[in-house]
C-alpha cells in the first residue's frame, strides 16, 4: 500500500507539500522561535532567521509546483537543496554546533527525516515522469 502511494505522488506534488511543510517551519520558527528554543536547545534569534530565510524558498518551491509538470530543473535544484539541509541538519548534530536537549536532537534528526522523504519524493516524481 505504502509503495503505491509513493508510485502515486509526482513530482509536482512533492513540491507542493514540500512548500507546505516549509512554510509551516517557517511559521513555527518565526512565531515560536521563543518556545521552540526552551524545547530544543536551538538559540531562538537562530530560529527566527531561519524561519525567515525560508520564505523566499517557500515561495520558490509554490511557483515551481504551480507548473504542470514543473521544470525538471528546477525540481532538480530542489531536490539539491533538500539533500544539502540534510547534510547541514547532520552536521549541526555531530559538530555540536548547539548545545541540544534531547528534544533537540529528535527535532533535528525528524525535520531532517522528513526532508530527504520530500526529497525522494521529488526525484521519484521527476524520474517517473522523465
């Protein structure tokens, strides 16, 4: 069942819950960058500047996933970009760039599961309908 939902999703599509997950990180981390930050470990001015670096990429991934099918390219690009956050959100653990609670490192170690499915996701859809 999993595996046709996946063969289902296309490229355009990932984009889009990729747009909307990030603008809801990015609601999260400007809104809540206080709290967030009591919970995680995660300085909240960092927080708060990454949640406001997302909304050009939110707004880049909505335009990309507003075209049908979107431009192989630029999902390409997006799909680079996911991979390199996760290599980030990697190395802000093993770095101990922050000092994280262990919330703080489920939190890291989540949103960065949940970035390379988006980035599967995506390059599936992209190979499918290449």
């Amino acid at each position: 069942m999993a595996l046709a939902i996946v063969n289902s999703i296309s490229a355009r599509h990932a984009v889009l819950a990729d747009a909307a997950a990030s603008g809801a990180m990015a609601a999260l981390f400007i809104a809540g960058s206080g709290i967030v930050a009591q919970m995680t470990g995660l300085p909240a001015g960092f927080l708060f500047w990454v949640g406001v670096a997302f909304l050009p990429w939110v707004a880049a991934l909505a335009l990309i996933g507003r075209a049908e099918p979107p431009a192989a390219g630029a999902v390409e690009a997006v799909v680079a970009g996911n991979a390199l956050w996760v290599v980030a959100s990697i190395a802000v653990l093993v770095l101990r760039v922050f000092d994280l609670n262990a919330f703080g490192v489920a939190f890291v170690v989540a949103q960065a599961i949940v970035v390379a499915i988006l980035a599967e996701l995506q390059f599936l859809g992209l190979r499918r309908a290449g």
